[in-house]
C-alpha cells in the first residue's frame, strides 16, 4: 500500500538526518541511554590512523563512477521503482562494500572497468538485502529517515528489493565473467539462508554463540567476502591471493556486524541513523544477549530469556542495566576485535601502498565505529 503521495520521486516529509520523526525523539526521551551506554564508545572515540572520509578521499574518482552508475542503472519505467529505489539510495550509506571492490583491485593491481559494475551490483544486493531486512525486522528508521517499508509499505520494499536484486544479475550477466557469476550466485543463496536461520533464531533464547555466528556469517560476511574475493578474481590474482582477500572480507564482515550489534544497544539513533533496541524489538538472540544470559545471574537470565521470547521494548531498561553488569558488550566488541585481526593477518598477502593501508584502516573503522 502506497502511504504517501510522492514529489520529485522523494516523499513530501522526508525527514533528513537533522530532522528525526518524532518516535525517535520520544524514544530518546523516555529512555535515558546515556545512563546505561557502557564505556566502550565513549572511551575509544574514533581515534583512526585514517578515517572513513580519508578511505573514501583515495579512491574518490572511481566511487564517483560507482555513483554515477548506480544512479544510471536504477532507472524504470515503472516511477514506484524510480521513487523507492531513488529514495534509498539517495538516503546516505558508508558504501563499505563498493570501497572493498575497489580498494582489494587497486591493491592488486587492477587497471580495468569491471571494477566500478561489480561494486554497483553488489551495493545493489546490499540495498535490497536493507529493504528486505527492514520489512522483516519491522524498522522504521534506516540512514536517518524513515524506512522505505514506514513510507510505502511491506509489499513496495519487498517488490522493489526483488527489482534490485534482478537488476543486479542482469549487470552480472553484462560483465560476462562465469566466476563473477558464480561467486555471486553462491553469495546472495548464502544470504538468503541467513537471513532465514535468524528467522528461525528470533524469539529462541536457546540459540547458542555458535547459532549466532554461523548467522552473522552468512547474511553479513559473505557478501564483505564476495567483494573482496571478486576484487581478486578481476586482478587475476593467485589464488592464494583471492582466498586471502576472501578470508580478509569474510573477517572484517563479521567484525562489522558484531559492532552492529553492539551499537544496536549502546548508540543513540541520531548517530546511527537506526532505531536502538530494534534487535530486542524483534527478540533477536544476539551475542550481547547471549553472553549476558550465560554470566548474569539467574534473575538476569530470566529477565533477558523471557524479553527474548516475548519480543518488543518494554523491558529495555532492564535489560540494558543486565548488559551492563555483565559487559556484554565489550564481550561482543572483544569478539569483533578478534575477527578484525584475523582480517588484518589476511591483509600480509597484498603488495604494501596506500591501497593496503586503505584496507588496514576499514578494519579500524568497522571496530571502532559509532555509525
Ligand atoms: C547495514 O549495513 C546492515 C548490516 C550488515 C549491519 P551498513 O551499516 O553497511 O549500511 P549502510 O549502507 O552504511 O547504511
Ligand atoms: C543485517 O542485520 C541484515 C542484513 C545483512 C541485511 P541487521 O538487521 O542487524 O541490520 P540493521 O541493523 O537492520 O542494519
Ligand atoms: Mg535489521
Ligand atoms: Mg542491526
């Protein structure tokens, strides 16, 4: 069902990052998060050797031609698409997963084209990975402004996601290459078996850190790896060099979404541009939960269990104080570190320049963000 009526393809009250709706505001307010934020964000405010800015500064002419392009193979005739699709992808995004491409084929070497398609398609499968998502978990704030499904609705995101997502494969089939093909057929099928054995998970307190990992492997990591394998694949690298590249985006995805999780309890949504406690929401058993039911007390344990298995907001307070006296999420961040490093060793393989060090920096970043 369409909500609105449209103007200029973006919906009349789009609010901007400035311009939070109000449930955010009240969320905010009722909730004193400062209260319970542990120290982890606060301590290691971003002191990066080079931050996202600078990442985006060295590879700036091609990520302008992945832009460009993303905005030129968007287009339909059918305005619905053109207006949705527009409106996410205008909406902000780091593009963490286009500057893997990038920077992995620079790295190597690469002197071609297919560089900028493969980033496009494969922010194209992240956006529709995002519009599917937020149907799913039921969110309402995406990149600082409302979700395209609290816009238009369930089924417009979920059609306009399957458009995305074909769109995609018809630029693979373009770029012509059977292992592109391949590795990314593998990858959104990996995908879409995460993002249904989180289904399974939610409202099961019983899921296990194990459960947990092969999750966030699967619907985040692969597609981190997918962009960093094909950066390989396309520079015809070794393959000991691609399984290394591979290995590197397989860790630093996992990294990332360990702090996705963290932040999903300790940011406020003006800096992550998401609603917190939308996991909770949803009864999503993530590590920071997991860890706070094995440590806390039985009481803790009960309370997280039982938060878990009834979904929705209202013991988030309770269930933050939990987190905090069994710092669960420094036990989560502990973990992101782990895979970071792990990313970091992969990195040994790739030829020593500013390229290498970009890749460096995105694992600092992905642990050390706030966004
Ligand atoms: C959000 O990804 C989904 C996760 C895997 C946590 P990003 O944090 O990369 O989203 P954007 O593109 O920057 O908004
Ligand atoms: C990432 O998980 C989901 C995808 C890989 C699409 P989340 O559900 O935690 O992502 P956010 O927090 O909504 O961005
Ligand atoms: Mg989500
Ligand atoms: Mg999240």
């Amino acid at each position: 069902m369409i909500h609105r009526p449209q103007v200029n393809g973006l919906p009349e009250t789009a609010p901007s990052r400035q311009n939070l709706p109000r449930f955010v505001k009240n969320l905010t307010l009722e909730l004193d998060f400062n209260r319970t934020v542990p120290t982890l964000h606060t301590q290691t405010a971003p002191q990066l050797t080079m931050d996202l800015d600078a990442i985006h500064g060295l590879i700036a002419e091609d990520m302008a031609a992945v832009n460009e392009m993303i905005h030129e193979r968007l287009r339909s005739n059918v305005s619905l698409i053109n207006q949705l699709a527009f409106y996410i992808v205008n909406s902000g995004g780091k593009r963490m997963r286009p500057l893997l491409v990038l920077l992995c084929a620079r790295a190597l070497g690469y002197k071609g084209r297919d560089h900028i398609s493969l980033s496009t398609i494969i922010e194209f499968i992240h956006t529709a990975t995002l519009l599917h998502d937020d149907v799913v978990d039921a969110s309402e704030l995406r990149r600082g402004q409302e979700t395209a499904n609290a816009v238009w609705g369930n089924e417009a995101s979920v059609l306009v996601g399957d458009f995305l997502y074909s769109r995609a494969f018809e630029m693979m089939v373009e770029v012509g290459n059977p292992r592109v093909m391949e590795i990314m057929a593998h990858t959104t099928n990996t995908i879409a078996e995460g993002e249904v054995m989180q289904l399974l998970n939610s409202r099961d307190a019983d899921t296990t850190e194990e459960k947990y990992l092969e999750v966030i492997r699967c619907k985040t990591a692969k597609l981190f790896e997918a962009a960093a394998r094909l950066g390989a694949v396309i520079s015809r690298a070794s393959p000991a060099v691609e399984q290394a590249m591979a290995h590197y985006g397989a860790h630093i995805g996992s990294a990332f979404q360990l702090i996705d999780d963290v932040l999903d309890y300790s940011a406020s949504a003006e800096q992550m541009g998401k609603n917190l406690g939308d996991d909770l929401a949803e009864g999503r058993p993530t590590l920071p939960l997991i860890h706070a039911m094995r440590v806390g007390t039985p009481e803790q344990a009960a309370l997280i269990r039982q938060a878990i298995e009834d979904g929705g907001r209202d013991n988030i307070e309770a269930v933050l104080e939990a987190i905090e006296s069994t710092d669960a999420l420094s036990y989560t961040a502990r973990a992101a570190q782990r895979e970071a490093a792990r990313a970091t060793r992969s990195l040994a393989t790739v030829p020593p320049g500013p390229y290498r060090d970009a890749l460096h920096a995105l694992v600092e970043f992905s642990i050390k963000r706030d966004y």
